[in-house]
C-alpha cells in the first residue's frame, strides 16, 4: 500500500514522495550466521536476492558440509524485474555439469561392474562447479546493493573465524571415519577441516583469500582467473577431469520452472535436470485426486480403532512408488534428452496413475514399472524481503564436504555431483535411487537431482517457500510440508491449522520404490504405528535425517518462519521501517 506526499513547494519541487508501509520480512537459515548475514543485508536495503548472495556465501565459510564455491544448485525466484511491473516467477539452474572429457562408463571397472565409491570420493567425482556463477548471474539480473559489499559478511568470517557447531564437529568427525577407506587418493580433507572443535575459533585464511578475489573479479576469478588455475592444478594432480575449458565454458540456465495449480494456489518448483518439482507435482495432484478415498479410509479406520499414521503413511508410499519409478526411467537434463514433463503432469496420466494406488495393501514394487507407454547433505534457505520478493535456494556438495578434496591455495571443497548420474543402468546412487539411459553420463550435461526449491503463490502474492536438504527425500519431505500446512484434510485432523514450525517439525516418513517396501522414518514415528506398517508388511528403518527444512508461510498478511528442529538452523520475522521513495 502507498501514500502519496504531493510536494506544496510548486514549481519548485517537481517530484513525487511515496512513502512505502512498513513491511515485513522472513528468513529460514540452516545456521544463525548465514541468518544474521540476510538479516542485515534487508535490513540495509537489500532485496530477497541480494540477501540470498550474502547467505549462499557465507554458508561457504560456516556450513562447510553444504555450503559451497564448489559445488551447484537451484534457485526458485519470484522477483519483480526492473522496468517491469509485476513480480514473477524465475528459476536458475546452476547445477554442476560433466567435464568435457567425461565418458558414460568412467565408473565402471573391465569387466563393466561400477567401481566402488569412485563417483564419489576423489577428484573425479567432481562436477565443473556452479555456485559462483549461479550467485554471480542472480545478482547481475535481480541486485540491488554492490556485490562486494555483499560478499564481506562471508570474507569476515572466513579471515577472522567463527565458533564451530557442536553438529558440525560432529559430522566432520563422521565424515573423516566414513571416507578412510573409500579411496586410494590422498584426500586432503583431515588437512583442512581434521581439528574442528566445538565452541572454538575455526579460521579459513585461504579461503578468505578465494572469496577477496571473487569479490575483486566476480565470477571471472573463480571460471578464468587466480582460483581457475587453482582447480585446474588440483585435479592434474589428483587425476581429476575439470579442465580450465570446462571452468570458462560454464553457464547457468534461466529456465522455465514447473508450475501446476493445487488446492487454490499456484506451486512453482524446480524442472530438469531436478526431478524434484515433476515428482512434487505427481504427489501433490495424485493426492488431491485420491483425497475423497483417504477420508473416507481414515473414517473406517477409525471407527475400527486402527492406526491413522500407518493409514496415512501407506497412502504416501503407494503414491511415491509411482513417482520414483517415473523418475528413475524418464528423468535426465532435458537439453540432452527428451523429458515427458507434459504427459508426466497431465491429469489423465495422474488419474491413471492413482488409481493404481491401493489403500489396503502395498503394492508389489515390482510390478511397479514406470507408466507411460544420507547423512545426505544438500542446504537450503528461504527469503522473502519487505517487497514480497522471495528466493527458494538449494544447494550442494552432494555428499557431506563432497569429494573429500580440498582445492589447494583455494581452501573450499568440492562436489561429488557425479555420483547422480546414473553410473550403470539399474545400480543405485548414494541415495539407493536407480537411473537409465535418460540420466546417463555425457559431456556438458547435468545429473539428475531431487532438489526442490519451491515457492506456493497465491493469487500474485507469495505464500509459502519451502525446500530441504535429503537427497532423494528431499521430494517426500516438501510435499509432507506442504500437506501439512495448506491441505483442509490435516486441518481437520488437527483441530486447528499447523503452524509453520509445527508442519516442519511434525513426523516425516519416505519411501521411494526401492528398498522394497522399506519406509525410512523419523523417531517420531510412535510404537503403535510401527506396529501397524509392520503388520502391513513393511520393513521399517529409523532414519534421523529426512531433511532440514527452512519454510516461510503467510498467514493472512504476517509471515511466519520455520527452522526444523532437526538441524541448526535460525528463521525469523521482522518488520522494516516504511521506506521513503522519491518518483518523479
Ligand atoms: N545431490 C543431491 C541432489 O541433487 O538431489
């Protein structure tokens, strides 16, 4: 809402004053240092994008499991360009691509079995990088302030330190005893990141160093100048592929991200080469199509005292087998090959598709076929600034801390994005999820992900961002949060709405085709309804880490914002000061 101050001063004040309402503005971070970095820069002017910048780099520094110069990702946009009037939804696609000299059996031994963990750990595991670019481009198009001004929280951070994390002490300890023997490189992981200590200083002068130059030449440095040349000298030493050909012909792609409307809103997700917004888009429509069978199901069951969970819970496996089955055989870079987005989406398909869905008894997975004719790390954050300009941003290493390799000189890790491509049809990836010949590995392309930046709009306003870490769960997790916190039917079974928090942090469950018939759970998941899918047939693992959500939702006109309890994220709401605009 505006209010226009007409200037009494006659011909001489010739301007218009607006004064802009006090607005507010929401964050979800996966730590408190990447929360403190956005908060300040909205607070200073900054736009959603210009805080996501601030954020992305600094999580560079503070959340070295996922946070990254090394690695890719997505970013879901609803921004309002400069001379145009409305905001609208974009998508940038900064994912890794494979080196030139990449070939699609790399990964495989003589005799065509795939060579453990060798898209994984080491050098050649990585992907050409896309972090840098993707940052770099999203501010050339959507910034405000200055990019250097912008990069200095992170610059700060690395030079003079910041206090480790209890978690993060904990997961490079994991990491240092699960990559021991997953290679016979060298890694240089212990080197750098071996003595984190929980609640002391961990300083990164190299990487302190990295981040000046990028913020001295922008993306140039890190695709052509000093931190090229380091990348291209690690991998000739590590054998590794990523030549200084590869690192200049990088570029992120302006796509056009998946949109479908569900529940009165309009949700708009990531397209290919995620599979994360298609997949979101099947389990959202099937279960609008299935709904009137689930209540009535949930009213039989309890009448007959059994457990709703369980009901529940079966509802979304049956749905999700479907999914991955689909995603497992259709799914790749859509600039490499033909992905059915359409048909995968059309309702005919998804009536067809859920009627297949049994509420009884599980589905035999192997009859399952696709229709037509962790500790996994990944990280996520939502913002959304005072103007109702929002960013939906993941991104990744892959694994936590990625390859294991250290870029000398450079002091940030790198990715190990190979390992989701399909490395030999049918073998499955770190996530036990399965790939063919849509996924397969060749030069230039993008492997298939799950990440799912996602944003709800409703009507030309922001409504929710979501997204999470969780490699192939990261699918099953949005579209949980989603249920939770916009479908009547969970209203109802609540007595009342979630709340933001309350859609994060209640029980997830996955399932996704194979393992078959295994559903992961969270320890929330109570001893009656364990029971129960036992009883159904189900093998069930506990699983603590199906995801860390970062969600904002509007409630009527205030936004609230959720962390999940699960990780060491920070959220908030604050209002800013109306601002005064001078128009002519
Ligand atoms: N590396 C995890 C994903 O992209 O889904």
């Amino acid at each position: 809402m505006r209010f226009y101050l007409y200037a009494l001063l006659g011909g001489l004040l010739s301007f218009q004053l607006s004064i802009v309402h006090a607005g507010q503005a929401a964050l979800a971070m996966p730590d408190s240092y990447s929360a403190e970095a956005v908060e300040k820069v909205l607070r200073s002017g900054g736009n959603a994008v210009d805080a996501a910048v601030a954020g992305g780099f600094v999580l560079a520094v503070t959340y070295p499991e996922a946070g990254n110069l090394g690695g890719g990702g997505f970013m879901t946009l609803f921004m309002q360009e400069q001379n145009r009037s409305a905001a609208q939804a974009y998508f940038l696609d900064y994912r890794e691509t494979a080196p030139g000299s990449a070939s699609r059996d790399m990964y495989l031994d003589g005799k065509g079995e795939v060579i453990p963990f060798a898209s994984l750990v080491g050098a050649k595991a990585s992907g050409v990088p896309g972090t840098v670019m993707g940052l770099w481009q999203a501010h050339r198009r959507f910034g405000k302030l200055s990019w250097k001004q912008l990069l200095q929280p992170a610059i700060d951070l690395a030079q003079n330190g910041f206090i480790v994390d209890p978690a993060l002490q904990e997961h490079s300890l994991w990491y240092q005893s699960w990559v021991a023997d997953k290679s016979d490189e060298e890694l240089n992981f212990d080197h750098y990141f071996g003595n984190l200590q929980s609640g002391e200083r961990f300083r990164q002068p190299e990487l302190a160093q990295t981040l000046r130059r990028i913020a001295e030449s922008g993306a140039d440095d890190f695709y052509r100048g000093r931190t090229a040349e380091l990348i291209v000298q690690s991998m000739r030493a590590r054998n590794g592929l990523i030549d200084s050909k590869d690192l200049a012909g990088y570029q992120v792609k302006w796509r056009q991200p998946i949109r479908f409307d569900w529940n009165g809103y309009q949700v708009i997700s990531a397209p290919p080469p995620s599979s994360g917004g298609i997949a979101l888009g099947q389990l959202l429509q099937m279960y609008s199509i299935l709904k009137p069978q689930y209540l009535k199901a949930q009213e039989t069951a309890r009448r007959n005292l059994q457990d709703l969970v369980a009901l529940k819970t079966h509802f979304f496996a049956e749905m999700e087998k479907r999914v991955y089955a689909d995603r497992a055989e259709y799914l790749g870079d859509s600039d490499f090959v033909a992905v059915p987005v359409k048909s995968l989406l059309s309702s005919a398909y998804l009536q067809k598709r859920a009627a297949e869905v049994n509420l009884q008894k599980i589905s035999d997975s192997e009859a399952v076929k696709p229709g037509l004719a962790e500790s996994p790390e990944t990280t996520h954050f939502s913002i959304v600034d005072s103007d109702g300009n929002a960013v939906s941003n993941t991104y990744t290493l892959n694994m936590p801390f990625g390859n294991g390799v250290v870029i000398e000189g450079g002091g940030f890790l790198m990715n190990d994005e190979m390992d989701d491509f399909s490395t030999k049809p049918g073998v499955a990836n770190v996530f036990g999820v399965t790939g063919g010949h849509a996924n397969e590995i060749v030069p230039g392309k993008r492997m298939l992900s799950s990440m799912s930046p996602t944003l709800v709009l409703d009507g030309e306003r922001v409504k929710a961002v979501v997204g999470t870490p969780g490699g192939s769960s990261i699918i099953t997790s949005v579209f949980q949060v989603l249920v939770n916190s916009l479908d009547s039917a969970v209203t109802k079974e609540m007595d009342g709405e979630m709340s933001a928090q309350q859609a994060v942090d209640a029980l997830r469950v996955h399932h996704q085709l194979w393992p078959k018939d295994r559903i992961d759970y969270h320890p929330e998941l109570s001893p009656q309804t364990e029971a129960a899918l036992k009883a159904k047939g189900y093998k069930l693992r506990l699983n603590n880490y199906l995801g860390d959500v970062q969600f904002l939702l509007r409630k009527d006109d205030e936004w609230q914002a959720a962390s999940d309890y699960r990780g060491r994220g920070q959220a908030k709401v604050f209002t800013l000061p109306a601002k005064v605009q001078t128009e002519n």
